[in-house]
C-alpha cells in the first residue's frame, strides 16, 4: 500500500503505489506505454484483485494526457467484481425485489 493511505482508494478500488506513478508519469502516453510501464500493478477489488493490464485491456488506441484521465479509465473498466454486492444501497432499509412500498416523508 501506498504511503498516502487511504488516498489511494477511489470508488471502492485500491490503486496503491499505482496511484502515486500514475502521477509522476509523463504524459500524453498511449495506451501501449501504459502497458509496459504499469502493466503488472494490481488494482484491488472488494472480492480481489486484477491487473493494471487486466483492466485496461479493453482500451484500445487511446492517448491520455492526465493520470485522472487514467484513472477515469480505470473507473469505467473494472469488472462488476468491483461493485461489491450489487443492488446494495445504504439508504434505508430497501425492498425485496417485486415489493412495492411507497413511502411518504
């Protein structure tokens, strides 16, 4: 894990050192400069982890100019194993699927 703690956290994903080399990287930087350079950093889900690699694979020939827009990337293309429980809201007590309650406040 990064010194910076829990700054390398965004959305649920754990970025680490990751986060942190995004930063001091030069940019613009293409999709295959990516790759060789941050490839093999793992990036940790709620129920594990995958590649950098892994992640981005669906990309393309892309450019980007930031590490926000990297990881903006990252945000988009993670797998649903990201989420964590999907469906799942901290807002009340929720529904079970098919129950309709309308509630007025």
């Amino acid at each position: 894990m990064s010194e910076s703690g829990d700054d390398s956290r965004e959305m649920g994903l754990e970025l680490g050192d990751l986060k942190d080399d995004l930063r001091d990287a030069d940019y613009p930087m293409d999709a295959d400069e990516l790759m060789e350079q941050f490839g093999d950093y793992e990036i940790g889900l709620s129920d594990g982890e995958e590649s950098f690699r892994e992640v981005m694979v669906t990309g393309g020939d892309e450019t980007f100019e930031s590490a926000d827009e990297v990881e903006q990337a990252i945000l988009n293309r993670v797998s649903a194993d990201a989420v964590g429980r999907q469906g799942y809201s901290d807002r009340g007590a929720g529904n079970t699927e098919g129950e309709n309650t309308d509630e007025s406040f």
